[in-house]
C-alpha cells in the first residue's frame, strides 16, 4: 500500500466520523451539543485538508 492509499483510506475514515457526530448531534442537549459541535469542527478541517492533499495527489500521478 502506498501513501496515496493510506491517505485515501484515513480521509474516509475522517469523513465517516463526521456523518456518524452529525447524526447523534440532533439527539442530543443543549451542553453536550457544544462538545459535538468542537468535535465535528476539528473532524471537518481534518476531512478538508486531508481531501485536498488526496486531490493533489492524484492529480500529481496524471
């Protein structure tokens, strides 16, 4: 495995984490909500930067 694929494979993970917090954040309360929402913040700056680098990437291999 190359680092394009694990990349490719830990971005998915990322992304994966973000649905799973957006679908328990509507069940929760108003305090635990403002922990969500750090949490999913991080988890989708991690997602966009790790994207970016998985598109540059490939885009680098063409």
């Amino acid at each position: 495995m190359n680092a394009a694929t694990t990349l490719g494979i830990v971005t998915m993970v990322i992304w994966i984490l973000v649905s799973v917090e957006l679908s328990k954040t509507s069940k929760k309360d108003n305090a635990q909500k403002e922990n969500s929402n750090r949490k999913l913040i991080v988890l989708m700056f991690a997602g966009i930067v790790l994207t970016i680098a998985v598109v540059i990437s490939f885009f680098q291999k063409l």
